[in-house]
C-alpha cells in the first residue's frame, strides 16, 4: 500500500512541476520586453478616456435655466464669451461652475435662432471627454461604423459623433 501512495504522490508532484512549466511559458510568452514593438491592438488598449472635460447643452429657455442651474443647482459663474465663427457666430457661451464641474450653458445669437435643430439634436447638447490619443479612438470609431464630424480629428485633436443611443460625444485630445 505504501508503495502505490509514493507512485500517486511521485507523479502528483510530476504533474505538478509541469503544470508550473506550463504557466511559466505561456505567462512569458504573453509579457513584451521593453525593446519589442508594441502592435495596433497593445496601442489602442493603452489610449483611453482620461476624464470628462465639459459637459455643454444648449440654451432654449435662458431664465429657467438660469435659474435651474445657478439657484436651484448653485453653479457658480465661472466666465462667458461670445464665439465667432461659421454656425457659432455670436453664441454666448456660460461657463458655470460646481466644485470641479465646469458646465457651459449656450445661448444661440437672435438672428441664427432659426438654425437650431430639434431639441436634444445639435452638437451644442453634447459631453465632452478628455481622451489621452484621439487618433487611434477615431480610427476605431470610424471602422466600426461611427460617422465622425470632424473628419481633421488629429490635427484638430477634437471630433463628435453620436453614440449607439442618440447622444452626442465630443472626444478631445487638448492639453488644458
């Protein structure tokens, strides 16, 4: 009986050893030395959201949203400015502030207010997150399926697309 309890224990420990050689090999083979080039899948598994940079929504009713966001929320007013460019010119923008939460109320300028889309549906209702390589992430979105706005998204280091539930998201790679 000892005998068969030192063959049983003798190859436990056998399968054992190996199991370890196993786990051992496949384990270095899956880690990369510091000189191996990283591939396209590595890469975009490295680039990722690094925070939300702003959250904005569009201004349909001034006086209730003030009202919403400054009493009611007790946002602060962090600044406002009025932009200048194609389909933002004269927008007053609001910058209000919660803490660390900077949300930007825009006001649309009376004589573009006919160019405002439905409600929920212009790009001035959207979140915006920080993301640490905007390339690689538009690159993605564009190959599965996503319709970017911005197609100069790497120079520009922003875009905005509509995710798979109608919201808009900004994606921008600006240093602050």
């Amino acid at each position: 009986m000892k005998k068969k309890d030192d063959t049983r224990l003798n190859l436990l420990l056998r399968y054992s050893i190996f199991a370890v050689f196993i786990f051992l090999i496949a384990s270095h083979g899956h880690s990369q030395e510091a000189d191996s080039p990283v591939t396209d899948k590595d890469n975009l598994q490295q680039v990722r959201v690094t925070g939300l940079r702003h959250i904005s929504i569009h201004v349909l009713e001034l006086e209730k949203s003030m009202k919403l966001y400054r009493e009611i929320l007790g946002f602060k007013l962090k600044d406002a400015e009025v932009l200048h460019g194609p389909g933002l010119e004269g927008m007053l923008v609001m910058k209000l502030k919660a803490n660390d939460l900077t949300i930007g109320l825009s006001v649309t300028a009376p004589e573009f207010i006919q160019t405002i889309g439905p409600i929920g549906n212009t790009n001035h209702n959207h979140f915006m997150l920080k993301v640490n390589d905007i390339g690689p992430i538009g690159d993605k979105l564009k190959e599965e399926g996503y319709e970017l706005e911005n197609e100069n998204y790497v120079r520009d280091k922003y875009t905005f697309f509509v995710g798979p539930n109608g919201e808009i998201i900004g994606l921008s790679s600006w240093e602050e």
